[in-house]
C-alpha cells in the first residue's frame, strides 16, 4: 500500500472543488492502484462568502484528512507549510 498526500488548494470556487475532486477520485478507481489518499484542504478565504461554501462542501464530503482555513486570507505558501 501505498500512501500519498493529495493537497487542494479551492482558492473561493466552490463549483470547482467538487468537480475536481470527483474526477480525481474516477480516475484513481479506474487504474485500479493500491494508493491511500490522504485529502488536505486549505481554503483560503479569498471571497469569504464563497470559501463559506467550499468549506460547507468539503465537510459534508466527509473525505478530508485535514481542512485548514485561512480566514483571514494568508496565501498559498501558508496552506503548503502547515502539511509539511
């Protein structure tokens, strides 16, 4: 087995994420690999009304390891640096 770390970045598009993560998910079932994801998500309120939404989402998904918000907004690299 092996384990591999899949970081998103939604950046406010919450009719994004959910298209994203669903074909991501179609495609690993399809090469049939012996892959454990673990799914990170950082949000960074860039809209904060649509990073509302993306969290709502991400929840109600129930497949995320780790949800970090960056509520206010402090860039990508913040995201990045609290996984690794």
């Amino acid at each position: 087995m092996i384990n591999l770390d899949v970081l998103i970045m939604a950046s406010s598009r919450p009719q994004l994420i959910p298209y994203c993560l669903q074909s991501f998910e179609r495609f690993v079932e399809s090469q049939q690999t012996n892959i454990k994801f673990r799914y990170l998500l950082h949000e960074d309120f860039v809209f904060p009304k649509e990073s509302e939404k993306v969290i709502q989402w991400a929840k109600k998904w129930g497949k995320f390891d780790v949800i970090i918000e960056g509520n206010p907004k402090k860039g990508p690299w913040y995201g990045y640096g609290s996984y690794v």
